[in-house]
C-alpha cells in the first residue's frame, strides 16, 4: 500500500514560487546554459517581494549558522579577488551573500519536497541525452554540456547520487512509474559522468559512498541492499557500455603521471595539477599564517616559474586545482578553516541521525521524505569535498550556485515536512 504524504494546507504563492524553484534549480541545472541560476533568481525575487514578511519571521539556529557561514564565504572570495577584474571582483562574494538573503526567504516559504525528486529526474534525464547527443552525434573528445567538461561531469554525478538516495530512502511509497523514472536518471546522470571523463569525480563517489549508504543502512536496511545492489549494477552497466572511454581516460593518467615523474612534464592536465600543488604546498608554508595574497601568489608563481624552478604551464591559471590549497596559499590558515567550516556545517545540520528521525514515526511517509532530503543534504558537501581535491569548484558559477541553492532548498523542504507533521490531527498522531 502507497502511503501519501500528510495532507497540507494551500500553499501560498511564495511558497508555490518556491516549489517552482525547487523543482528548476536541479532540473534545469545542465539542460540550458546557466540552468542553475533559473531556481535562483525565482528565490531571489521571492525574496525581494515579500521582504515585508520573512525578515520577522523566527529562524532555527542551524538556519543562522548556515547563512552566517555563506558570509563568511562571501568576505573569503572578496578578500582573494582578483585586482584586475572589475564586476568580477563582486560576482562571487554577492552571491554569497544573497544566497543568505534567499535562504531566510525560502525557510519561511518552503517548497514541497517533490518538486525536488521531480526536479532531479528530469535534470539527470537531462544530463544523460546531453552527454550521448554531444559524444556520438557531436563526435566530441569529451561531454561538456553547457559549461567545462569537469563541471558537467561533477554535477551530473552529484545530481545522480542524490537521486539514488532520494529514491532509495522513499522506495516503498513509490509507483512503478516513479521508479522506473528515477532508476532511468540515475543511470543517465552517471553515464553523464563517465562520457565527460572527469576522473575526480569518480574519486568523490568512492569517498561518498561508504558514509551515505552507511546512513541508509542505519534507518532502512532492506531498501540500503536495494540501493547498493543497483548502484553496483548500473556502475558495471556503464563501466562495460563504456569501456574504451574509460580505458583510454586511465591509460592517458597513467602516461601523464609517469611523464611528471621521470620527466617532469607538466604540460598535460595530470602534470600540470601535480606541479601546481608542488608550488603551492612550498610557498604556502613559507607564509602559513597570513598567506601571500592573490597578487603576491601570481607575482611569485610567475617569478619561480623564469627562474626555472616550476614549470611555466602553471603560470596561466588563477587557481590551484585544489580548493583547501588554494585557500591556504592565498588567505592563510583562515581560508581552509573557513573553507571546512562551510563542507561540515551542513553534514552537522542535514545528519540523519535517530534523535532527529524519531518524530517521523507518526507517518511513514513524511519519514521516508525526510531521511531522503537529510541524505540529499549531506551528500553534496561529501561529495564536493572530493570534487575540491582536483579542481576549485567554488571558483566557477556552477560550483556556488548548485550548492548554496539545493541545500538551501533540501534545508527548507524539510521545514515544508515538519509543518505537515505538526498538522497531523490527534487522532492520527495517537495511531
């Protein structure tokens, strides 16, 4: 028997706005160019329109932290700007900041938790055909979508891993038709992943996995074999579908990292990520402290690099491919404290632990959707953990907007779930 979710009250028009968006923001994220910022900028004139209403409105400690963390992210992009940018040089820390505009308006209009799982098929769905039609009617070298192949590809696979988590935690209140959509997405955004070949991802997923699955096996046993059966599954699926792509991509790492080593060439994607970390790990621990400045770090980089020391392939580039380096370098010890402090507040606030699912007993339902967006929420920070070992997604558009505005979305929808259980009437909560 399919169990509905709690019947809930009409939903205002801010709160349909918000639901608009929840379902835009993954939805649309890799089929159009910017299709991340769709969902946002619904949030922000949400925001804007109703700033006589969400401002008196009470938060939840962990909605303050999250927002003041966002501040805090703001002030670390401002202060490593580049000097020489004009409009660029507030891009990033405005979107920050009112990122935490759009959170304190989301949480007191919230979306409803569907639209999310909606929106997740269809941006992986999405992702999937873009990747075919570019690779096989395109004959590209690599799917890069509408923006940098590694960005596609990472958020692709982050948007296929929630989905799989999504749907494994609400498996037994699904129709056929659902599961079927949802298992057809999760092999499209992970077949995305693969045909953009961007080989830090994968390393993400491995470090992902354990923890998430760990999770769901804690609250939901029997639907955990379920989920890590078929994750097997569809992971030899593509690995078979797609095994001259991927033995090619490990052949051509495998080149490139003896080449560093024997011969110090750090002309190719894999040496010239290695030498950069070799720069940044020597000269960050001359100034570990206070850091060396955006412009102290060019000025230096392009200084070793005439003198022979580094290779001059990493003087282009502005960042180090590394996002906890490239803090350091930069900001000084600050940069990472902050930096960790922005991947570990949300796994503290979206953690499924038993505390916070207990209440859920009352309907099966609403706990299913609840363990499904607490997993949802700690799956993007672990994952861009891993993404940060190889590449600064927060220097890139896509990088910030995808994060700031699913957990913020997962964060609020859960607030959509917690008013559906406090309307429960008694005779229901007493059953």
């Amino acid at each position: 028997m399919k169990l509905p979710l709690a019947v809930a009250q009409p939903a205002s028009w801010p709160e349909q706005l918000s639901t608009v968006a929840a379902f835009a923001t993954p939805g649309l994220a890799l089929w159009l160019p910017s299709g991340y910022s769709y969902g946002a900028v619904l949030l922000l004139l949400g925001a804007l329109l109703t700033l006589h209403r969400w401002p008196r409105q009470p938060q939840s400690a962990w909605t303050w932290a999250f927002a003041a963390a966002m501040l805090a992210m703001a002030v670390l992009w401002a202060l490593q700007a580049d000097p020489a940018e004009s409009f660029g040089r507030a891009d990033r820390p405005a979107k920050y900041t009112l990122g935490a505009m759009c959170l304190l308006y989301v949480t007191v209009f919230p979306p409803r938790p569907k639209a999310l799982l909606a929106g997740l098929v269809v941006g992986t769905v999405g992702a999937g055909a873009i990747a075919v039609w570019q690779m096989y009617g395109l004959h590209a070298e690599r799917a890069w979508g509408h923006t940098n192949a590694i960005q596609y590809g990472n958020l692709a696979l982050c948007m296929a891993a929630m989905l799989a988590l999504y749907a494994g935690a609400v498996w037994a209140h699904m129709a056929w038709a659902p599961r079927v959509l949802c298992v057809l997405g999760v092999a499209a955004g992970l077949n995305a992943s693969v045909l953009s070949q961007s080989r830090g991802g994968w390393l993400a997923l491995l470090l992902a996995l354990p923890v998430l699955l760990g999770w769901l096996a804690l609250h939901q046993r029997r639907v955990f074999k379920v989920v890590s059966l078929g994750v097997v599954a569809l992971v030899l699926l593509l690995s078979v579908a797609n095994r001259g792509v991927l033995q090619e991509r490990w052949k051509l790492m495998e080149q490139e990292v003896q080449g560093y080593e024997q011969r110090g060439d750090a002309g190719n994607s894999v040496g010239q990520r290695l030498e950069h970390w070799r720069f940044a790990w020597d000269i960050a621990r001359e100034r570990p402290l206070l850091g060396w400045g955006f412009a102290g770090y060019m000025a230096e980089k392009a200084r070793r690099a005439e003198a022979g020391q580094y290779h001059r392939s990493i003087v282009e580039y502005k960042f180090v491919h590394n996002e906890f380096l490239d803090q350091w370098v930069k900001l000084g010890v600050a940069g990472p404290l902050v930096l960790l402090l922005f991947y570990a507040l949300p796994i503290a606030m979206f953690a499924p632990l038993a505390s916070r699912m207990r209440n859920y007993r009352r309907d099966a339902a609403l706990g299913a959707h609840a363990l499904a967006l607490r997993l949802c929420g700690t799956c993007v920070p672990i994952l861009y953990v891993g993404f940060g070992l190889t590449q600064v997604f927060f220097a890139h558009n896509s990088g910030i907007m995808f994060y700031l505005f699913m957990l913020m979305l997962c964060w609020a929808a859960l607030h959509s779930l917690e008013r559906q259980l406090a309307s429960l009437p008694v005779a229901e909560v007493l059953a």
